[in-house]
C-alpha cells in the first residue's frame, strides 16, 4: 500500500477542500480545490462514496437514482461499507505514519541540510 497527500501543483499547499457535486443519474464527483490559492486540484468519480457520521440516507443518495428502485440490500451493503471505510480511513493513517518514519529514519538530516 501506497499512501499520499494531496497537493496544489501551483503553491504545494496540503490546505485543500473538497466540493461534492451530486447530479442525478451521474456518479458522485469531488472537486478539490486548494484553500491557500484557490487553484482546481484533483478531480475525483466516485463509484463509491461513504460520509463517515452521516447515516444511510444520505450514502443512498449517493448511489444515484439507480438505488431506491432496485431491490437489493441496501442496508446490509451500507454496513458493509462503513466498515470497510472505517477500516481503510485507519489503515491509511497507519502506513502514512509508517512511511513518515520511515522518511525521517532514512534522512534524519535532510530537512536541515535543505
Ligand atoms: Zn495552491
């Protein structure tokens, strides 16, 4: 596993935002935008989008117009969701600290050499 921040390609700024666009019958989109000057960062398709303290309501609004229709189960799979976001959200955090000491082990000295 690989894990990265997000960066302005313009300023290098971390300081990003995320704007949620929802249209009916498209796939979520997230346009990230950076706070420090504003430029268009990343764009993001979301086959998949979990909003970790809202509950299935709004996780079924993100599915599209395809979810209220179908008969499948929805709450089981909104389960199976939450805790696989939940799961990823803390083994992302994990590796990103691993590999932060890991950077820092490799070049103590690099920061201050620069
Ligand atoms: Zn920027």
């Amino acid at each position: 596993m690989e894990v990265h921040i997000q960066r302005c390609e313009k300023c290098q700024s971390t300081a990003v935002t995320n704007l949620l666009v929802r249209e009916s019958g498209q796939p979520q989109t997230v346009y990230v935008k950076c706070v420090s000057c504003g430029e268009f960062v990343a764009r993001y398709r979301l086959s998949e989008y979990y909003h970790h303290g809202e509950g299935i309501e709004s996780w079924l609004r993100s599915q599209g117009s395809a979810a209220p229709e179908s008969g499948r189960d929805f709450l089981g799979e909104f389960e199976r969701v939450k805790t696989a976001a939940n799961e990823g959200f803390a083994a992302a955090n994990a590796r990103l600290e691993e590999q932060q000491q890991a950077d820092e082990q490799a070049s103590p000295s690099e920061s201050v050499e620069r």
